[in-house]
C-alpha cells in the first residue's frame, strides 16, 4: 500500500529533489514516525550515511523503539546490516552491497534491495552513476536472496510527475513471478496512483507528496478500500494491544481520515454519523495502527482503550460467552488477570491477597523464586499448567507494581524475535550449583 519514507540528513527529515537539491526540512524525524505508522512501515532512510557525508545512526536507533521501521542508507556489509536488525529493524535496505556475496548472509525475508534506475537502467554511486544493467536483469539475478525490491525511478523522484505506469505493472508481474514485494518511488503524486500500485500487488514509497501536503496517508488506506454494502462502509474490527477482539464498527473516508489525523478512535455510526469513541463515556481510545484486510473489504483497528472497555455495557468486549449478557465473562486468561489486577480500587483490594504483595516487596520476591522453583522441578503436563499459572499471577503483580502491561512485555518479546544474533542462554553459575544441589 503506502510506505512513507522519512529521509534523515544531519538529524533532520528533509525532502531532495532527485537526490541533490533540497527542497524542504520537515523536522524531527520522530513525531512523523509516530503519526506515520499507525498506517503501516515507513521507511528510514539515512542520507548522511548513504553519500558517506556522516552518519544518523544514533537518532534512527531511537526510532526503532517507536514504530515498524524499513532502515537503508550506507549499509554496505552484512555485518552492518545484521547490526540494525539486531536494533529492531523490521527490514534492511541495500543498495550497492545487494550482491549475493553480502545477501546470502542475510535472512531473505528481510532484506530489500534498492535498485535506482535511469530510463530502465541502474544508476549508482548517488545516481551519478549509469551502469548497463536493466532493473529486470537485477531482480531476476538477485531473486534468490531478497524478500523485496525498491525500485527508484530516479528521473521522477522528488519531482511530482507521476506514476510511471507501465513500467510499473511489467515490474510488478515479474516480482510476483519471482515471489519478490515490490516497492515503487519516484513520482507517485496521489492516493489514486496508490491505489492503481496496490492493485497490481505493488506498495508505494511516498515522500514529496505527503510532506508538501498533496498526498493525506489516509486518503491512500481509503483509495484501496472496497465495499459490497448499499451503505458503502467497511466493518470494522477493533482490537487492543494484544489482539483481542472487543467489538465490531464501520468506517468511511470520513472517519478514517479523522482517526488518523487525531490518532483516536473514530468511526462511523449509522445512526449518529461521526463517532469519536468516549467523547460522552470517557471510554476513549489511542489508535496504535490501522490495517486493511486481504480483500481491502474491512479494516481492523488497533487500540490502546481507556476506561472500563469497549461495550457499552460496561464490558472490555462485545462478546458474551456463557451467556452473560453484560459481557463481563467475555474475555479470559492473562488478559483477564490483567483486567482484574488494573481494575482493582484501593477499597476493594483491601485485605486481599494481592494488596499484601504489592505492599510487601520482599515476600512478592520470595514468592517469585518459590514459584519459579517449584516449576522447574516439574515435569508432567498438569502440574507444570498449575506452577506456571502461580508463576504468571505473581509476575503480574511485580508487573502491576512497576506499571508494566502485558502488551510492554509482548512488545520486548517481538523486538527480541527480530534479532539476528544469539546469546548462549547459559545459567548463572549460582542457579547452576543450586539446580545440581536439588538434584542431589
């Protein structure tokens, strides 16, 4: 769909006219890719690095703790490019060291290559460059070790002349072929010219346009939406951080522009029109991300709810199994146990199990070491499901103690799932000796 593309020249985020002149300073790079990914990656780019004029290796390092990043510029070994997925980076960008020597160290899924052409043939070196290789002769060549491709039309960059259309579509037919993504900048000027890029399995990486305000991001998500209602809304599913599913709402251009430009939930009431979610309840929401299904005939929002929930019963979700029609029971697990741990008022949880923990550091440790000791020693699957969960519930309270959520903890989980380098996961030598003393 639409990739933003935040260029980052001496900490700054700047627009170049075909990569020289520059053309405008849009500012610090991390409010933009804050705003920017509720909509999907964006991708950073550091010049200062990529002409080998300095380095912004710093800042974009910080940003990857904030959102889903594509990183590129100046990664010319696979060392360097393992170091930025090791950083958090959800893709690297390789230009000039996209050669099979470099990329076949490097997880397939995970790498774009960076093909800048002139007229259908690779430029290099800053685009000053022409070489006699065709971008078709490249990807064919490179297929093997590249999940996807970024193809620069560089006569149009930065120039706002449009999408190149067929060479485009011949592009995008031979990277399906090749089972490549295929990413198009270089004049794309509208959400229409989005749209048409989408269609033909194709996302477009969008700076100029965006930065100088003739392209909404939201108008490109809407430009790809269909519906099949007489009404003409797309259903909506909205989520929390962690996935679970809390009610069903429509949207329209209208709303969606809305929420995005307001980063809250809103959505289209058929009753009411516009429905900014809480305005009336205080139950509002900070929209994290919005995605568009396979078909582009529904979108899921993602939510970070405040307040009591989602339904208007009062419940976190919609949904009612075991017939509780206040949809208190409608949600179970870890998520329950948070609810119930966060929701939690000083007079109810006095006297309670949990209040003496959370007053009492030490024994809330004690228990955690008990808990974790008595786990390991098990082995069968029943008694193993019974320490587990005691370790769990007084993890959360640690958790709840420090202001941790479930979705904090998830999200270091993911961030450590991009990595590429191992540690050797031994014991402490202390918990080692221990182990064998039990043992014993």
């Amino acid at each position: 769909m639409l990739i933003n593309s935040i260029d980052i020249q001496g900490g700054r985020v700047v627009q170049l006219k075909q990569g020289e002149e520059l053309v405008l300073d849009a500012g610090l790079p991390r409010p933009l890719l804050e705003q920017f990914n509720v909509l999907g990656e964006v991708a950073v780019i550091d010049l200062d690095a990529a002409k080998g004029t300095g380095s912004n290796a710093e800042a974009i390092g910080e940003l990857l703790g904030f959102g889903r990043c594509r990183v590129g510029g100046g990664i010319r070994t696979a060392e360097a490019a393992r170091r930025w997925l090791d950083a958090g980076a959800h893709k690297v960008i390789l230009g000039t060291a996209a050669v099979p020597e470099v990329l076949s160290q490097l997880p397939r899924e995970r790498v774009i290559a960076a093909l800048d052409s002139r007229d259908g043939r690779i430029v290099t070196h800053g685009w000053r460059t022409a070489t006699d290789q065709t971008v078709e002769a490249q990807l064919q060549r490179l297929a093997p070790y590249i999940g996807g491709a970024l193809v620069t039309f560089v006569e149009t960059e930065g120039t706002l002349a449009g999408l190149q259309h067929e060479r485009a579509a011949a592009l995008a037919k031979q990277c399906h072929a090749l089972g490549i993504e295929l990413t198009i900048a270089g004049g794309v000027r509208s959400a229409a010219e989005v749209a048409v890029l989408d269609a033909m399995g194709a996302d477009a990486q969008v700076g100029m346009a965006v930065y100088q305000g003739l392209l909404n991001p939201a108008d490109a998500m809407c430009a790809v939406m269909r519906s099949d209602r007489p009404d003409g809304l797309w259903p909506t599913v909205v989520c929390d951080a962690r996935g679970l599913a809390m009610g069903l709402a429509y949207s329209n251009a209208e709303s969606l522009r809305a929420a995005y430009a307001e980063r809250k939930g809103v959505y289209w009431s058929r009753k009411r029109g516009l429905w900014r979610k809480g305005e009336s309840s205080g139950n509002a929401q900070r929209l994290l991300r919005i995605d568009a299904d396979c078909d582009r005939d529904a979108l899921r929002f993602t939510v970070e709810q405040a307040g009591e929930g989602f339904c208007h019963t009062g419940a976190m979700t919609c949904w009612q199994p075991g017939g509780d029609r206040h949809g208190r029971t409608s949600i179970g697990g870890l998520s329950a146990l948070q609810a119930r741990l966060r929701g939690m008022t000083a007079g109810a949880s006095q006297g309670s199990y949990t209040a003496r923990l959370l007053a009492d550091s030490a024994l809330l440790g004690a228990k955690l070491r008990e808990e974790a000791a008595e786990l390991a020693a098990e082995s069968a699957a029943a008694p193993v499901s019974e320490e587990a969960a005691d370790l769990l519930y007084f993890a959360m309270v640690k958790m709840l103690a420090a202001g941790v959520r479930l979705e904090d903890v998830e999200r270091v989980l993911d961030a450590r799932g991009l990595r590429l380098t191992r540690r050797s996961g031994d014991a402490k030598p202390a918990f080692v000796i221990g182990e064998r003393e039990n043992q014993a």
